[in-house]
C-alpha cells in the first residue's frame, strides 16, 4: 500500500471504497483488537467503556447502532435488557457479528446499511449512537448526520465516537517523541492508501468546526463533547493511541447531541 494525502474531492466513491475494505479485513482486523471483546461497549481505543463514561440516556427506548462493526456494542446493550438494532455497510463485519450472535447466544438484529441511506421511518428510534463507526469514511459529516435527525424521535439523542481531529496532524505512532507536525490542520484532504488497482482504503480528517457545523447545519443541539484522557493502568497501544502520547493529548472526541423536543 502506498499511503498520501490527497484531496478529498479526488477521491471517487468512497462509500464503495469502505465497504470493500471491511468486506476484506473484517476478520484480520477483529484478530488484531481482541480489546473489542464480543459483548462489550468500548468507546475507543483508549479503552473506556459505557459503563466507565454513561453517554447512552438513562431511558435508551429504542436504539439504533451505525457502523456497527461486528455489534459488540449493541450486544453489550442487549445484555442489559435494551432494545437495540445493529446497521453496517460491510457484509463481512455483519457476517463477523452473526457468528458473535451466535457465541454469546444475544441474537441482536443486524442490518445492512449505509449511514446515509437508512432503511428506517422517520421518528423510529429514541436513540442513535456509533463507537468509532463509519464518520471517518465520508467526506460529508452533513449528509449523515440529516439522515440520523431524520430517524430520531424529538428529544431523542445522537452519540458518537471518532478520531480526534487533532491527531491527524501528527505521525500515526504512540510515541511522544513522535508528535511533530506533518499535516495541516483545516484542509478538505483525505487519507488513502493505493494498491495496483486504485484506491483501496480512504478516510476524511473532520475538524471540531466540520463537527460542530455538520451537527448545527442538520438542527442538532450539542449537549455534550468529551476529550477522554489515558486512562491508568492501560499499557497497550493501538496504532497513534497508546499511555506515551496519550498523557500528552487526546486521540478520542465523544459527541452528544440531541434532536430539539420542538
């Protein structure tokens, strides 16, 4: 794989791009973060958990999960006794969650679908949530987030999980030795990596701006945004993210935002 930057408008389908790498890796990347778990609500690689950090309502009502992975997640929530409907556009994580459905014996029901096109009524779920889920493969926040306040309740609630914007203008390495500037911050780039047929992985650096707006544009009021510190005793590292350069800075942005009552 060649790595580069790339303007993000020069990167042609993206969500064909996704989907086709998640249909390939799923497995192998599932191998690789046995962190994950198979019934466990992790909220990014710095290792907090739902129950660590409560950003799912007290009364969840029905809920939705997007860019589910393999629905570790939404199987830790049905555990607990909620309602709650699995989405992903990768067939290959969905076929990965079937067997964990399987395992565990927590049948969560498991969609396939884009994030921008679900296949829902409008007002169908009181809770919408994704934990490092499909965000960073588009290039439009806006698209999807109109596409979440369209299958929300009023009053319901929008919680997410992404890379922190700031991390992409360092190196993707753990080590505080590592943090010297090698990006720009604020640009409509993309990172991809190219094989001999193309462009074979993409994802887009959003800025706070691009989230902030995205959420105001689509008529979401935020509640909430979290900045998770290192938390003690984890010795791990998981790509940029590990204790040398998380005592430093953040790797993980946590949003809450809620569809307006009126």
């Amino acid at each position: 794989m060649e790595p580069a930057f790339l303007p993000a408008r020069d990167v042609t389908s993206p969500h064909t791009v996704a989907q086709s790498w998640w249909d390939r890796n799923a497995d192998e990347y599932l191998r690789d973060h046995p962190s994950l778990g198979e019934v466990k609500f992790q909220w990014g690689p710095e290792g907090w958990t739902e129950d660590d950090l409560a950003m799912i309502p007290r009364v969840p009502g029905r809920i939705l999960e997007v860019g589910a992975g393999a629905a570790q997640c939404s199987r830790w929530l049905a555990a607990r006794g909620d309602t709650v409907i699995a989405t992903d556009i990768s067939q290959g994580m969905l076929n990965a969650a079937r067997l964990l459905n399987k395992r565990t014996g927590i049948d969560v029901p498991l969609v396939q679908a884009d994030i921008t096109a679900l296949p829902f009524a409008p007002e169908s779920f009181d809770t919408v949530f994704t934990s490092f889920g499909a965000l960073s493969f588009l290039p439009d926040l806006e698209r999807a987030f109109a596409e979440i306040f369209r299958v929300l309740v009023p009053g319901g609630t929008w919680v997410y999980s992404v890379t922190h914007p700031f991390s992409w203008v360092f190196p993707d390495s753990p080590y505080a030795d590592d943090l010297t500037v090698i990006r720009p911050y604020g640009r409509e780039i993309a990172y991809v990596e190219n094989d001999s047929r193309g462009t074979d992985y993409a994802e887009f650096p959003h800025t706070i701006a691009d989230h902030v707006n995205a959420l105001a544009g689509t008529g979401f009021r935020i509640q909430s945004m979290l900045e998770p510190g290192w938390p003690a005793g984890n010795e791990g590292t998981w790509g940029a993210w590990g204790p040398d350069r998380g005592a430093l800075l953040p790797g993980t942005l946590i949003v809450s935002a809620l569809r307006p009552a009126s």
